[in-house]
C-alpha cells in the first residue's frame, strides 16, 4: 500500500520556522517529481513547491520564494520543507505529493497531475 505521511506541522510564531517532511512507503519514488501543497480553510488548494526526480530542479510558488526550500533524500524516500520566515498568510493544511506524469509548464503546479498524496499536517501561525 502506498503511502504518505507528513509530519512537522505545528503552532509557531510569525516569523518563525518549521520543518515539514514527508515519508513515502509502498514503493520507491525514486523516479518521481514531489511536491508540497498547502490549502487554507475556503479557499482552493495551492502549490507551493515541487523537487524534480534528482533534485536538480526546483520551483516555488511566488509567494514563498525566498522563505521556502525543499529537498528530497530519494534513499529514504523522503521529502521536506523548511519554511523560513513564516507570514501570517501562510497557515494552512500543508500536504505532500508526488507524480509521474509529464509535465511542462505551469502543469508542474497543477494538483491533478500528482497520483499520491499525504493526509496533510496543519501549520498555524500566532501573531
């Protein structure tokens, strides 16, 4: 059974930092694009960033350039996101994701083409 689970989320002070992972099982994705997501309570679910399959390319939302890296350790099957920084916009449901879809362009932001997801770990932020 595949799966994902994040870990990390919490209650931190504007900002602050935390360190979000993601810890894959059911098989390697060692091969797969990853990524995080993040929605807010009424409002549609966002990007935030993404890792290619080595690493090599990255991409981040604008809104978090600057404050936000994501990594991978494809040994482990693991993905993070230290968020630096942190504004009082950024509270969410926070979720990791993963694909191997092609992609091109702006579909590399686009939640439909991830196959598997986490079941989301909440960030709060306190004024």
């Amino acid at each position: 059974q595949v799966q994902l689970v994040e870990s990390g989320g919490g209650l931190v002070q504007a900002g602050g930092s935390l360190r979000l992972s993601c810890a894959a099982s059911g098989r390697s994705f060692s091969s797969d694009y990853m990524g995080w997501f993040r929605q807010a309570p009424g409002k549609e679910r966002e990007f935030v960033a993404r890792i290619n399959w080595n690493s090599h390319y990255t991409y981040y939302a604008d809104s978090v350039k600057g404050r936000f890296t994501i990594s991978r350790d494809s040994a482990k099957n693991t993905v993070s996101l230290q968020m630096n920084s942190l504004k009082p916009e950024d509270p969410a449901v926070y979720y990791c994701a993963a694909g191997s879809k092609f992609t091109i362009g702006t579909m590399r932001f686009d939640p439909g083409v991830y196959d598997y997801w986490g079941q989301g770990t909440q960030v709060t932020i306190s004024s």
